[in-house]
C-alpha cells in the first residue's frame, strides 16, 4: 500500500498543490506532500488563481507553500508522480543510486481522459480544465491506494 506520496510539477504553484489539495480532500489517509523541481517560489502560496479556481470547488489551498524537489524525497515517499515528463526526467536526475522509489505520471491513473501530462495552467490559463484532470488523476490513484 502507498502511504507517502509526493507531486511535483515545475514551480509548485498550481498543478502540483492542486493535486494534494485534491487528493487530501478524498480522505485516502495517504501522507502527502507537493513540490517544484524548479526553486522559484520556494516558500510562496500556489499561484492566485490556481487558489481561487480550487476554492470554487471546495478546496482550499492557501495554507500549502512552495518547495523544491531534492534527493532526500526519494526516502521520503513511497510514490513520486510528475506532471509532465519533463517533470519525471527533471526528477530522475536527483535519483540516488540504488533506490527503487516509484516515479510515475500522474495522468497514468487517468487513462480514460487519454492526456499523457497535465497541462501547466500557469501557461495555459486553463485552471478549471487542468483541475478537472487532477480530479479524475486523484480519484484513480485513491483507488489504488
């Protein structure tokens, strides 16, 4: 069983605190936690309006801050989902040699919406599209775990 898991995306300002928020909401038990393999915010709040677009379906996201991704998370979670595969490479790059922590694409517990990333709405403007996504990410991995 997955107990600890980790989402990451690029800054770790709207898909990756989505998909925490999300998953947290769906009461799994799982621990979980969300960062940036890139450290430009590191410790501001997810991006307005990621915050506002997830409060309008009932999750709030303002007590989440910003991290980056570093080596010592591979012992840390069970489960590591990337948002796109740049996010997956970007996060092996850190891999210690030996460990055998699951890298995965978040979008793989969503086969049905047939997406291979979710789309970086701080680029997209497309808050509601990618939260659809994450919700339908979230409750495959719940089912899973």
């Amino acid at each position: 069983m997955t107990s600890r898991i980790l989402f990451v995306c690029l800054g770790n300002i709207c898909r990756s605190p989505a998909a925490e928020g999300v998953f947290h909401a769906l009461g799994t038990g799982a621990e979980t936690d969300s960062a940036g393999t890139a450290g430009w915010h590191v410790g501001k709040p997810p991006y307005g309006p990621m915050q506002a677009a997830a409060l309008a379906r009932g999750y709030d996201l303002s007590d989440l801050r910003a991290r980056q991704f570093e080596a010592g998370d591979f012992d840390r979670f069970d489960m590591i989902l990337g948002m796109d595969d740049t996010n997956i490479a970007d996060i092996e790059t850190l891999r210690p040699a030996g460990n055998t922590t699951s890298v995965r694409l978040f979008t793989d517990f969503a086969p049905e919406c047939g997406m291979d990333h979710v789309p970086d709405p701080y680029y997209t403007r497309d808050f509601d599209g990618a939260l659809d996504l994450i919700e339908v990410a979230a409750r495959g991995l719940a089912a899973t775990t």
